[in-house]
C-alpha cells in the first residue's frame, strides 16, 4: 500500500508572477503541480490518502528554523496589509526588492519589508496571506509522512508538499520554498538513528545543505544540474561537503546540462554507495520532477523508465523511505512521473 499524504490548504498559497530576467511571467510553482499528482495517484489502486488536519507546531517548526524567521514568516503573511506603507497590489503578493548587502547592510531591522530582503536570497518566493497557511501545512504534511514511516504500516509513503522546501534554509526564504520540508521530516526521523537525504531535484537542495552543514548525523546528498549554469549558481558544487564538524556528511554531484539517463543513472549509484557508508537508519528523497526531458525548467533528458529506475535504485537500500515533493513544473506529467518512482521501488 502507498500512502499518499496531501493537504489542499497549498491552494492558498498561488503566486501570479514571476520575474525573469525584466519579463513577468506567470508563477510556474502553482497549485496545479501538486493537484494534478493528486488526482492522478489518489484514485489508482493500493492507495491511501491522508489529510492532516492539525498542523505542526511553531516549536517542531523552530527545532530545524530560527525563530526570528519562523515568526517573521507567520507575522508578515497573515498580517500582510499591515506592513506594506501603500494598498496592497491587487494581486496581494509582497515580493522582496531590497537585499542587505553583506557587511555594512546586514542588521535586522524593525522594517518588515526591510525583514522580507533580510530573511530572502531570491526574488521567488513572494509573500501572500495564504502563504503561511500553505507552507505550514506542507510542513505538516511532510512530518506527517515521517510519523506514517515511522508506524511502518505502508510500502511506500509520498508526501506532496507544495509550496516545496529544499532552497529554504535556517533562516532563509527563496526559490518557491518558505519551510523546509525534508528537513522537518528529517528531524522527525532522527529517533531510529541516523537519516540521510539523497535530493534528486533537478536544482541543488541549498537550503537543506545550509540546515545540515554542522550535523554529523545527517547526510545531505544531492545530484543536480552543475551551479556553474543553473540555478542556486552560489551552491551545490563537489567541494563542498560539509562544516568541520560533519566533514563528508555533506555530498554533492553537479552534472553538465544535456544530461541523459543513463549519466544520471550512474550519479544515482554513487550518491546511494556514499549513503550507505554513512550507514543511515532512515532516507528521505527530496524528489524533484524537474530533471524530466520534458520539464520546462529542465535541461536534462531523463525519460520515464529512468524514474523506474531511480525508485528501484532507492529500494536497494532497504531503508525505512519517505518521499518528499519538491520541484517539477510540467504540470501535465508530474503524476505520471510520481507513478513511475513508485512503481519502481515498489518492484
Ligand atoms: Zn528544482
């Protein structure tokens, strides 16, 4: 049995554009990502659906975030008029314009809009009054599938999170991402012992690298397009692996774009043999649909038995495994991608 964890507060949470490069476009992260998953797993065969309907507490939220954040966060979305000094755009989204630069510009100021740069590195992740709602309960949707590994009931569990989490860190928004859900998972599953990560987004999981830099009981692996020309450019390169007190806990394997299936089916075998030296109790897959030859966002040329693949890689590793939602924005296969991964670890 898959269970499938969703929660239709996401809908809240729908942007209506997104700047790039002096163009607006309409927001590729919208609701109907996560909504076309739904539909196309809920109704199959061996399915379970679960809605959490309590969300986490601001205290689970504040175990992997800083405080200042997480309130700032929830401040500024539900009390949204209250700090913008004109009438809210009508499309009543607050997006960040003015960043700190480091050294002299870098104190947190009373300025909430000043806050928003502060606590932001991207111009992607605007703020509405259905944002808070909508991240927390990816949050809790993401913690949720955690519990559910953790009760052991089902074969397989998939969290569809929306908005996604792997670019927020500690105390970063950015990249359509405001909680970071594995992470929240992740600390969750820290009772059966050490837990690693393999992000298999297209885009490297910065904000959860930032999140478990120090931690030498987490491994934050990620396979992604090469910084160099994609998006997070500052992170996500192989030297990287780790603060000094989780040295090699951190592992990364940037690919050249033009990246076909059978190169990312090599990348996927290292990452899961550097895993499995750490000797991890538990797994969490960030899952980014994003790599599909047919993604926008994407440029990859994996097809759909190498999502058959990659899921029957995962399961070799006979890991209590949660599945986390993160990117993909060809909103037409997104389901049908999601289905391959199943079908493939549960083969
Ligand atoms: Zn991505």
């Amino acid at each position: 049995m898959i269970q499938l964890i969703y929660a239709s507060q996401h809908q809240l949470h729908d942007p209506p554009t997104e700047y790039a490069q002096g163009d607006m476009m309409p927001y590729p992260e919208m609701p109907a990502r996560a909504d076309q998953i739904y539909h196309h797993l809920a109704g199959q065969a061996g399915v379970e659906v679960i809605e959490p309907h309590t969300p986490l507490s601001l205290e689970s939220l504040m175990a992997v975030h800083d405080e200042g954040f997480v309130e700032f966060l929830r401040e500024i979305s539900t009390n949204l008029e209250q700090y913008w000094h004109s009438p809210l755009p009508d499309h009543g989204y607050l997006y960040p314009e003015v960043f700190p630069a480091r050294r002299h510009m870098n104190r947190l100021r009373d300025s909430m809009v000043g806050q928003l740069g502060y606590y932001t590195f991207d111009v992607f992740a605007p703020i509405g009054k259905g944002t808070w709602q909508a991240a927390l309960y990816s949050a809790t949707v993401a913690a949720t599938g955690a519990a559910q590994v953790l009760e052991g009931q089902a074969s397989a569990v998939y969290a569809l999170c929306r908005p996604p989490g792997h670019h927020a860190g500690y105390d970063f928004v950015g990249g359509y991402c405001y909680l970071n859900n594995a992470a929240l998972a992740v600390n969750r599953l820290r009772e059966l012992g050490r837990v690693a990560i393999i992000d298999i987004d297209y885009h490297h999981g910065n904000g959860t690298q930032h999140i478990f830099w120090d931690d030498p009981d987490v491994f934050t692996g990620s396979l992604h397009a090469d910084p160099t020309f994609e998006y997070p450019y500052y992170s996500g390169f192989a030297d990287e692996i780790g603060g000094s007190e989780a040295i090699h806990a951190t592992h990364n394997i940037p690919l050249p774009l033009g990246t076909d299936g059978s190169t990312y089916r090599q990348a996927v075998h290292e990452m899961i043999e550097k895993a499995a030296a750490f000797e991890p109790s538990a797994l969490v897959i960030p899952v980014g649909l994003d790599t599909f030859e047919d993604d926008p966002n994407c440029h990859f040329g994996l097809q759909l038995d190498d999502y058959v693949y990659i899921g029957k890689a995962i399961a070799e590793m006979g890991l209590p495994t949660l599945f986390v939602q993160e990117g993909g924005y060809n909103v037409e296969a997104n389901g049908l991608l999601a289905e391959k991964l199943l079908e493939g670890f549960l083969s």
